[in-house]
C-alpha cells in the first residue's frame, strides 16, 4: 500500500503579521514567514510528522514550483510532480493585530496545457489496488473540475482508495464511485445541496445523505465548532479547545492528515478524532501548521460524543 496526495494548484504562501492596515500608505510588517502550501502539501507534511510516508503528485511551474518540491525533498518526502509552464502561485495571509482581522489573497496559478492533464491521468491509472489517493484544494486555470469524476471513475475501477476534500459541485457526482472519504466544511456542504446549514440536526442530516450517495465515511469540518465523522456504523461528533486563532489557512488540512494517520495506524476512531481536532486547533493558534507539542494539551479540552441515529429523523 502507497500513499499519495494531489495538489494540481501548488502554492507558496506568504504569511505576514502586521499592527495596522491602512490604504494608500506603506505597512510595515512586524513578522513575516514563507512556507511551501497547498492542500495535499499540508496533508504529506502532517503525515510525515506522525510518521507516514506519502509521495507528492501535482502540477509545479517555474522558480516557485521548485521552491516546493526541494522544500519537500528536505523534509524527506517523496514527489512526482509535471513540470509545467509558468508559475507556481504565492498567496499571502495577512493579519491585523489592532482588528483581529485577516486577509487572504489568493492567486489563480498557472495554466495547465491539455497534455499535461492527460499526463497526471495516466499518473493515476498506474497506481495500484489499495493505495491511497488523496486530492486536494483549488483546479489551476486549464482543468477543469470534471476531472474529479474521471479520477473518482479510475479510482473505482483500480480499487484505489480516493480521498476527495475540495469544493467544487462536481464533488457530488464523484460520489456514486463510492470515494472512501470525503472531508466537507459547512460553506461547501451548504453549496453541494443549495440549503442553508447551520443547526447540529441540519449537520446530521446533511452528513448522512453524503453516505447515502456514495460516500464511505464523512469528515465535516465547523471550524471554531468542532467536526463530526460519519462511517457506515458510527457518528462521532467533537467540539474544538480554545484558543485565538491565528490563520486558519492549514487547519482544515492538519485535521485530515491527522485523522488520516490515525487511521493508518489502526487507532480508534474517538482517539482519532479528538487528536485530529487538537492539531487542527494548533495549526489555527499558530502561523504554520501545527510542531505537535501542544497537541496533547489541547485534547484535554474534547470531548467526544456518539450522535444517535434518531437525530436525522427531526428535518426528514
């Protein structure tokens, strides 16, 4: 068994710290940080902290690009990106200390040829039965988000067990291949089934019906509110600790790769989820994602508790 996770819009992210915002005048930085990003970045980075070994697919382009993938080679991971033309994007995150506000300015990325795509397919086509794929994020310019179904079909057809966390409404046609996970924040639950989203039962609900259509399992992401698992047998629900919020960029992808891990290592589901919303809740008081020191701390503050299967009958 091979673990893989995708990120077709690498990125470099700039992460600025600053007192003040204020137009047409020069603001002056307090602290600054750059850190090789996107998505399924994250999760091999996370990964490889608990100890799993992942390899790094995706498109990279130009200075930027490369900036990544020896940023990762450092770090021990393996990668098997497409060069492409142009440039790998840089974002920036800024936050304002006087506000508590903050700011993200998110870059398109390169344009992917037509034969670079086909390229990344036959990728997929050669992994083997077993493995694990995990795609993630935003599409750069030139694919577009059919591509989740085309990948979702060869992972069905492979016996390749596809993880999928990414916004776009094609998400739900990807769900008839049974993809074995999907990890949906309430912003894109809310999108998928057009209906507004904001009550625990309405969360239950919504969460189950992803099982139904195709879905394995289902990790919900509330942010400040915690996450619930869904699995064939079991819903799981926990709350997140405290603590101010620094950047929330990373969080989402830290709980995935630690629920991740813990599922590699066979561990219980309920451990699982209270380490997963720890380290997502560290990498959110932080800059970066999350040195796992305080993880520990912070699970004291979970608690995790089964939901009942009645709960979804009161909006059916």
């Amino acid at each position: 068994m091979s673990i893989y996770t995708c990120t077709m819009n690498l990125a470099i992210d700039l992460f600025i710290e600053t007192d003040t915002m204020n137009p047409f005048t020069v603001n002056r930085t307090k602290d600054d940080d750059i850190q090789a990003n996107g998505k399924g970045v994250n999760v091999s980075l996370v990964l490889k902290m608990l100890g799993v070994n992942t390899t790094a697919l995706g498109f990279r382009a130009g200075f930027t690009g490369n900036y990544i993938e020896d940023y990762l080679q450092e770090k021990a991971i393996c990668t098997d990106f497409i060069e492409v033309p142009g440039m790998t994007r840089i974002n920036v995150f800024t936050q304002v200390n006087q506000t508590g506000e903050e700011y993200k300015l998110v870059n398109q990325g390169p344009e992917i040829p037509a034969e670079k795509v086909q390229a990344f397919l036959d990728q997929i086509r050669n992994l083997q039965a077993k493995d694990y794929l995990c795609i993630s994020g935003s599409l750069p310019r030139g694919v577009e988000p059919a591509i989740l179904v085309e990948i979702s079909r060869i992972c069905k057809e492979r016996g390749i067990n596809l993880i999928i966390d990414s916004s776009y409404q094609e998400v739900m046609d990807c769900l008839s291949y049974q993809p074995f996970l999907l990890k949906p924040n309430e912003e894109e639950l809310a999108s998928w089934f057009g209906q507004v989203i904001d009550t625990e039962e309405a969360y239950l609900f919504y969460g189950q019906q992803l099982l139904e259509a195709g879905a394995q399992n289902v990790l919900l992401s509330l942010g400040g509110k915690g996450a619930i698992l869904f699995t064939q047998d079991r819903v799981l629900r926990g709350n997140s600790p405290k603590g101010k919020v620094v950047n929330t960029a990373c969080a989402g992808d830290t709980l995935l790769g630690t629920f991740l891990a813990g599922h590699f290592a066979n561990q219980p589901l309920e451990e699982t989820l209270r380490k997963s919303l720890a380290a997502g809740s560290s990498t959110a008081f932080r800059k970066g994602l999350t040195d796992f020191l305080d993880v520990e701390e912070l699970s004291k503050q979970i608690e995790i508790k089964e939901e009942r299967v009645k709960t979804w009958e009161i909006i059916n």
